[in-house]
C-alpha cells in the first residue's frame, strides 16, 4: 500500500503545479479524512484508473447568482461537481459534472478552492491523497434542470442557503449578495 501514498501524493504536487502553470498562485489547503474500508477502495480504484480526485464549480450567472444542487436523500445544498473519470481533467471533469447534473453549460474564469486531501483508513491507516479542484465559472446556457438519478434540485442563489453540503462554501461570495 505504501507504494500507492507514495505515488498518489506525488501525483497530487504534479497536479498543482501544473494547475499553478495555467492560473497562476493559489492557496492549497490540507485536509485529513477518515474513511470506511468500501470508501477507501473506491478512492484506490479511482486513483488506479486515472481520476485523481474531485471537482465543482462555483458558478455564477450575469445577474450575480450561483448556482447551486441538492443531492437526493440530502437537504444541503452544494456546488455541481464530482469525481474524475479515466484520465479526464479537472476542468474536464467540472464541466461535464455541471452539465450532467444542472444541464448548463459553463465557462470556467479561474480557481475557486484547491484541497489536498489525505484519505486515510480508519482501520489499517493506510493513506492515500487526492486533490479537490473547485473552479470560478459563468453560466454560458441552458436552462437549469437537475439530473433525475442523483439531483433533487438546482437552483439560482443569490444568497448562501442555510444548509450547505461543506463548510467552505461558507467562504464562497456570491457577487449578488454584496
């Protein structure tokens, strides 16, 4: 397993630097999470396979709201994103996640968050890390609608909602709110 942490986190620095290429300097931020054995899988098999994490978009339109989804069996509300698919990019991946989830179409502007997370095994410890990319974006078209398997609901914002999916979008502006 060793040789997985070792790989994975040399994966994520080339990762950052080559996002620190094309936007220029941002902030990374650590984080450590605990997970199951079946969680811990899913992120090797992932990491195998060519995906290397997670991504969303913080996506605004031309009157200063974000859009934002409500995952099924969840009342927190959160920006549209997901998991990389084999050898996809992280701008690949947000925009396909977005338009799969939300049916809109965006542009990405810039870089909104990057975390360096640390899964680690809540039995074995074994670690294994991956990057979450949440990208700045505006809404080019299409009318929101959400994906039927997996989203309850999308809907515009022009304010932070009550129940959020994670506590960092807290620190997210919404321009409208301002």
């Amino acid at each position: 397993m060793a040789e997985y942490t070792e790989k994975s986190k040399q994966k994520v620095e080339e990762l950052i630097e080559d996002l620190r290429d094309r936007y220029g300097d941002f902030e990374v931020t650590n984080k450590t999470w605990e997970v199951s054995d079946e969680d811990f899988e899913t992120e090797l098999e992932n990491f195998k396979e060519g995906g290397y994490g997670g991504t969303g978009i913080w996506l605004t339109n031309e009157k200063g709201k974000v859009l934002l989804v409500r995952n099924k069996d969840d009342d927190s509300w959160g920006d549209p994103g997901g998991h990389q698919e084999n050898q996809e990019s992280f701008e690949e991946a947000a925009l396909r996640e977005t338009k799969e989830e939300t049916n809109v179409e965006a542009e990405i502007t810039g870089i909104q968050l990057v975390d360096r997370v640390k899964f680690k095994h809540e039995e074995t410890r074994d670690c294994l890390f991956n990057l979450l990319v949440i990208f700045r974006g505006k809404y080019v078209s299409g009318k929101p609608e959400p994906q039927e398997e997996e989203i309850a609901e999308v809907k515009w914002w022009d304010e932070h909602p009550e129940n959020l999916l994670y506590e960092d979008l807290k620190q997210f502006t919404i321009p409208d709110a301002e």
